[in-house]
C-alpha cells in the first residue's frame, strides 16, 4: 500500500495524559498536513510542512499540541494532558506540491482520539 | 471560513446521475474548486478539480459556471458506493494551500 498511512487507527485515553499520533505520507510528496474533524463537521486545517519545516499553525493548535517532520519523512502529532474536547478523528495529509495537480492532497484514514 | 455554500443533503436513484452543485461566488482568479468526498470512517478522498474549463475524469464531470461563481460535480452513474459527504473546495494555486472544508453535501444513494 503506498497511500497515507496513519498510527493507530484509534486511541482511547484518559484526561489529563499525553498522547502521539504518526502519520507516513506518500514516499517523495514534501507537503504534509494536519486537520482534525469532529462529528459533523468538516475537517479543520492544523498545521502543515514542508519537508522538514513547520510553515504553518492554525489557531486551533493550542501550547498542548506539537508536531515534527523530523528528516522531512514521517510526521509526529504529540497533544500534552488531554481534554476532553480533544476527542475527534485527527487526520493526515501529504502533497507534491502547491502548483494546480501538485497540489492534490491525500488523506490517511485518520486516528480517531477518544478522551475519556 | 469556508468559501462556499452547498446544499447540506442530496438523494440519487442508484445508476442515475447525481448534480451537486456548489455556490462559490466570492472565488477569485487564482483559485481552483476542488471536489473531495468521505465515505463513512474513512479520509477524504480527490474526486477531481478545474479552474474555468469543464473537467471530466473517470470518477466524475466538473462542470463550472462561465463566471465561476458556481459549479456541478456530476456522477454519472451513481452506484451504492458512491453513499458519501461530498466537500466543493475552493483554493488558491502558488500557496500554501491548506484546504478549507465546510459541512459538504450528503449524498445517499438508494435502491
């Protein structure tokens, strides 16, 4: 399989601990991105890199939430002392690029987060 | 903010086309509309994207307004599987390029 792929699929944790998703984009894309999606409701933009550099957050990626590209390859999500309204399905994305069909953006199936 | 505005549900006849269409009508010269849907538990998935012209791929047809403000996804035949929450896009080329989805259009598909 050479699509996104995302670990773990699901987690269940208590409030209050810390958690890590990964995220290994599609081998030569040097775009990945971050969004989270709760019930309902669309996918929100995060955070994004370009290879290893973090060129943007959201808002909504509070002093809890850190992410890495470390080597520009595999994608690390880290959210400090979980909330509960941290719950949702947090998903990655990767890219060529940003140029018309480079800019086509390929989603794993995301890790649904569970703060209990 | 999302740009554009789509109806929240749609229901198509199994093996008929399904049209939803999508009101952008602030999009501006450089951007694209792109078309991604998301089956039940899954990602989203790319359906197809243009900028003014038709597009026709062998998932769907993009049909988009003269003056852009508003485009059709067409799915020519609908099948069970097509059951999904489809997201019209609009996004500018040269940029970052972070997609911003809004709540999409349900679409089922029945017997």
């Amino acid at each position: 399989d050479t699509g996104v792929s995302q670990n773990p699929r699901h987690k269940i944790t208590k409030r209050g601990q810390n958690v890590t998703f990964r995220c290994d984009p599609i081998s030569e894309h040097n775009r990945l991105y971050w969004y989270r999606q709760t019930l309902g409701q669309g996918p929100e933009f995060l955070t994004y890199f370009q290879n290893e550099a973090q060129l943007e957050k959201s808002r909504l990626l509070s002093d809890r939430f850190s992410a890495e590209r470390p080597k520009g390859s595999f994608s690390t999500l880290e959210i400090q002392r979980t909330e509960q309204g941290d719950s949702a399905m947090y998903l990655c994305a990767s890219s060529l690029g940003t140029s018309g069909t480079k800019n086509i953006q390929y989603f794993g199936a995301g890790t649904r987060l569970s703060v209990l | 903010d999302a740009k554009t505005t789509q109806p929240p549900s749609m229901d198509c006849a199994e093996g008929r086309a399904a049209n939803l269409p999508c009101n952008h009508s602030t999009i501006s010269g450089n951007e694209y509309v792109y078309w991604y849907r998301q089956i039940h538990s899954q990602g989203p998935q790319y359906i197809i994207h243009g900028l003014k012209n038709n597009e026709t791929n062998e998932m769907a047809s993009l049909i988009i307004t003269e003056d852009r403000k508003s485009s059709t996804l067409i799915l020519p035949h609908a099948t069970l599987r097509d059951t999904a929450v489809y997201y019209c896009i609009v996004s500018p080329t040269g940029t970052a390029s972070k997609l911003t989805f809004g709540t999409g259009t349900r679409l089922q598909v029945t017997l």
